[in-house]
C-alpha cells in the first residue's frame, strides 16, 4: 500500500511539474515576462542543472530590465559550471546595457577558451550565432581552424556568410566543401536552390553561375560539369545544361540516363529547341528500341505542331516509315496514338484516325495504355460533336483512374466538353475541383477556365458572350481557324468594353500566329498590353509578343524590354522562368 501511495505521489508531483513548467513556457511566449520569470524562478530553484529554466529566467530578467539580476545568476553558474559560452551570456548582458568595454572583454574570454580547447569552438560559435554576434561566430572558427587545420567549417562559415548579405564569400565557401567533401553536394545545392528561391535575385545567380565556371575552367574535375548542370536545370536552361551533361557522358558513357531525364525536362517545359537537340543526340548514341521509337514520335509530333498542310504529305509517310520500322505491337502505341491525331486534326480524316486506335486497343495492354487510347479516341470523337460518346470514354477514365495524372486529365477534357456545349454551370464546378489538381497543367488550365466563366458570369449574367466564345474556342479545338476567327471578330464588334474582350484578343492572336499571321498577331497583343493592361492576360501578350520578335522576326532588341517587363511585373506568372531565360540569353550570359 506504501508503494502505492508513493508512486501515486510522485506521479501527482511530476504531473503538476510538467503543468508549471508549460505554464511558464505560455507566459514567456506570450510576452509577460514577469509571471514568466516568477515561474521559471520556481523551476530552476527545483532543477538548478537544467540550462533551459536558467536560459529563460536570464531572458526574463533581461526583458524587464533586471540587467544586474541577470548578470549574477549568470556569474553564478559560470562560477559553478565553468562553461565557456557562458561568458558570451555574460557579455551579450553588459551589451543589452550598452557597456561595450565589458562586452568585449567577455566575448574575447570566450574565445580565449577556444586557445585553450580548440574543441570548444562548436559550443562557442553556435551560443555567438544565436545572439546574432556573427562576425565572434567566424572569429570562432577562423581561430579553431588556426589551432586546428584538421577541423573543417566551410558549410558554417557558408551560413554565416549568407545571413550577412556576402553571397560571394558564401558561394565560395559553398564549392570549397563541396569540392573537398562531394558526399557534402546535395546539403550544398539544396542550401544554394533555398538560397536562389528566397533572394529572387538575379545578382547570386549571376554570381553563382561565374564562380561555377570559373571553377570548371581552373578544374578539369567531372564534377565541376555535374554541378554546372544542376545549375542550369534550376534555371530551366536545359540547353546549357546539355552541353555540360554531353561533356560528362563523353568521359563517363554510364550517364547517358541523365541525358534521358534532361530531354524529358526540356520536353514538360515545352523548350522545343534544346528537347530536340537532346533527342537527335539520344537517337545518335543508343540501341535501345524504347528509346528510339520515343525519339522518334517526339520528333515527328514537333514537327507535325509547327507544320503548314504542305509538309502534310511527307510527315504522313513518315509516321507511316516509323511504324514499318518499328512495327505495329503494343510497343509501340505512342506512335500509332501520334498517326491516329494526325489523321483526325491535320488530315481531317477522323474516321481514319479511329480505325488506328481501335486496332490498336484490341492489343494486350495495361490500363494506362487502354486509358491513353480510349483518351485519344475521346478526342476524335468531341471533334466530330460526338459529344455524349466522348464523355462515355473519359467519364470511364475518369472511374477507372481517378486517383491518377490520366484520370484528372480525363476529368479536365469532361468539364471543357461541357463548356463547349454551353454547359458552364456544371464546367465550372468542375473546374473548381481540377483548380488544387497535383499537376500543374491541369491546374493551370482549369484556372484558367474557371476564371473564364467567373468573369464572364459576373459581368453578364445570361453568358451571352461567354457562349459565343465558348464556340469559337470549339472552332479552334476542331481546327476550324478561319471560322474560329470569325467568330472571335463578332465578340469584339458586338460586346464592346465587355470583361471578355482581353482574353478574344489573346484567342485571335494565337490562331494568327498558328496561321502565320505574326504581324497581326503582334498588333492583337499590342491592343491587350495597351487597353486592358490591368487584365488578367496582360502578362501572355506581353510574353508572346517577345517570343513572336524573338523567334520569328529575329529582332531580340525588341524581344528583351518585353522580356524585362514580365520579370519585374509578372513574377507570378507561369510564363516567368521562360521570360527570364531568354531575357538573359538576349543580355548576352552565354558562357555554358
């Protein structure tokens, strides 16, 4: 029964412990220090060893202003304990009372501890770090390492630098580790990406990027090329970043896998030239089949997107060449997927197109692959206004994979199919859910759609305008361009100064560019950058019209203000990255 009643006594005890202590901490949190202090008084009276009820009752006096109370508790303990950082405590409480002299007499004590025991220099640096005492933090390593040349502090002294503002001295820190320790690069380039991310300044990537060169121009090491390429793939420069990777796989075969990844990078970010000089180079250096039927439906699929209807003829036989090569077999469906839209949107031959797909369905396949196709066969079927059999087909997609990217895209195509049809109601609920989709695509579009209907809703309640548009985008989903254009021309003539003039502006600049109608499309974005500048859509036009001076009229002296214009007013935008990339290409940061 004694034992019982014990153990129930210290159970009550440390329960009303645990209770004071949190008390304490809730007070201290909150800014009342004097109930604070009057706790952790309490608590360290009890447990006189414990560093964080001493840390917080000298942090509670110092609040208050107890400077002389504070500095004896701590001359106690440093009298008791003899521990070196607590001469920084002693210090940083005469600096808290603008005594310098003492300040600086105890914070030199304390590196004095460091001649003494080289090993103390982690206690002491980090105790100056976490009063902000930065430069007695470095001195602390700088002398450690004088006493010790053994000990290695470049990724502290890296920090130290960064939250002092000196990113070169940071950087070079950084690669100095990296250089000695490569098993350290990941912590490096994880530290630099957080870095890059959070300064948004063009400046340290600009630094970054010189001192990685400078490093690969002194070193012939491998691993200079490596880290270069990291770099580049952080800035989507994936060009850059494949001359580099080609310099490594020549005196390493065995990372030919990487290439791979970068053309798959370049292809997701939609940069054409680099993803097709990638892919040449993989078709140059592999015999693997998989491989080379990819290459080769992403090559033709390039084409095929920037094709007029005279080069139809030769890509028609050589999509049919391929698959003579390859051969029809569930190997390879990503070929016959590519003949069968091709057929249906460039040949407008539909039902041509559904033939391929069916054969190709009657295949063993895996779910993804019957997805892909009953996809592909969805959409032949929405362009020939088959509208309720389309939904048939990615309504089963959407079931059969909901949890997956296929069936969220299936999902996106269910709720256009319904904004075609006018259906905008149940479009937007739709769209709603597709906004928080994992893929960034998706979501992207669904916003952008769901915006669309907003907009268009709130400014015209009976969707007048809306349901024209929504035609004329259907006009433009079967190809239709010239009746699509039309019907774009009657919005900005009917519904004048209406919400959805800016974004009929961009529709009608996009098909005259596919057209190649550039000088027109130009004048349509210029008209949105001029008279709807407070839009939604101003940072597209302001985007396409760069790329349209850049790429096709070869003028990038009027591509780059374009360029700049979007990097310092539409950091948001999903065009962003893509703008500063070529904004910087024009400016002439060219080393590789």
């Amino acid at each position: 029964m004694k034992k019982i009643l014990s153990a129930l006594f210290l159970l009550l005890t440390f329960s009303v412990f645990a209770q004071n202590e949190q008390l304490a901490a809730n007070y201290f949190e909150k800014g009342d220090f004097e109930k604070a202090l009057v706790s952790y008084e309490e608590l360290l009276a009890k447990q006189p060893g414990n560093s964080i009820y001493f840390q917080r009752t000298v942090e509670s006096y110092q609040q208050l202003s107890q400077f002389e109370k504070a500095g004896k508790l701590i001359q106690q303990r440093l009298e008791k304990y003899k521990q070196a950082s607590l001469f920084i405590e002693l210090g940083y409480n005469y600096q808290l009372q603008k005594d310098e002299k003492n300040a600086v007499i105890n914070y030199e004590k304390a590196l004095d501890e460091i001649n003494t025991n080289p090993s103390n220099v982690y206690a002491i640096a980090m105790n100056f770090e976490k009063k902000s005492l930065l430069d007695y933090a470095l001195k602390s390593y700088t002398l450690a390492l004088t006493l010790e040349p053994k000990f290695s502090f470049n990724q502290q002294i890296a920090v130290l630098y960064g939250q002092q503002g000196k990113v070169d001295l940071m950087i070079e820190k950084l690669l100095e580790e990296g250089e000695k320790n490569p098993q350290s690069t990941l912590f490096i380039q994880n530290y630099l990406s957080r870095f890059m991310m959070e300064e948004g300044d063009e400046a340290f990537v600009e630094t970054l990027r010189k001192a990685l060169i400078l490093k690969a121009q002194k070193n012939q090491d491998i691993y200079w090329n490596q880290f270069l390429s990291w770099f580049y793939v952080q800035q989507k420069e994936y060009g850059k970043a494949f001359i580099q990777e080609k310099a490594i796989y020549k005196r390493n075969p065995d990372t030919f896998s990487n290439i791979v990844n970068l053309a798959e990078m370049a292809i997701e970010e939609n940069q054409d030239e680099a993803a097709v000089s990638i892919i040449n180079f993989v078709l140059e250096n592999t015999q693997d089949l998989d491989l080379q039927i990819f290459s080769n439906a992403f090559l033709l699929r390039n084409r095929i997107e920037k094709a007029t209807p005279k080069e139809y003829a030769v890509i028609k036989t050589d999509v049919e060449l391929a698959l003579k090569k390859f051969g029809v077999s569930p190997f390879t469906i990503s070929l016959q997927e590519l003949q069968a839209e091709f057929f249906a949107f460039q040949l407008e031959d539909p039902e041509a197109g559904k033939a391929v797909l069916k054969n190709a369905l009657n295949f063993e396949l895996d779910d993804y692959q019957k997805a892909e196709l009953k996809m592909q066969l969805a959409d032949i079927l929405l362009l020939q206004e088959q509208f309720n059999q389309a939904l048939i087909y990615y309504s089963q997609i959407e079931e059969d994979l909901k949890n997956d990217e296929i069936g969220h895209q299936a999902s996106l195509k269910v709720a256009k199919t319904s904004y075609f049809q006018g259906d905008f109601q149940w479009a937007q609920s739709q769209f709603k859910v597709l906004k928080s989709a994992s893929t960034q695509l998706i979501a992207n579009d669904a916003i952008e759609y769901f915006l669309l209907i907003n907009d268009n809703t709130v400014a015209d309640s009976a969707q007048v305008a809306l349901k024209k548009f929504a035609r004329g985008d259907y006009l433009r989903y079967q190809n239709k361009n010239d009746l699509a254009l039309t019907q774009f021309s009657k919005i900005l003539s009917e519904h004048k100064g209406d919400e959805i003039q800016g974004v009929t502006l961009l529709r009608m600049g996009k098909i005259n560019e596919k057209l190649g109608n550039y000088t027109e499309a130009l004048r349509l974005y210029k008209e949105i950058i001029d008279l709807h500048s407070d839009g939604i859509y101003v940072d597209e036009a302001l985007f396409f019209s760069a790329e349209l001076y850049q790429e096709q009229f070869k003028q990038p002296e009027l591509a780059k203000p374009l360029y700049e214009k979007m990097i310092f007013d539409h950091q948001d935008s999903i065009h962003f990255i893509e703008a500063r990339r070529k904004f910087r290409e024009i400016r002439g940061d060219t080393n590789s």
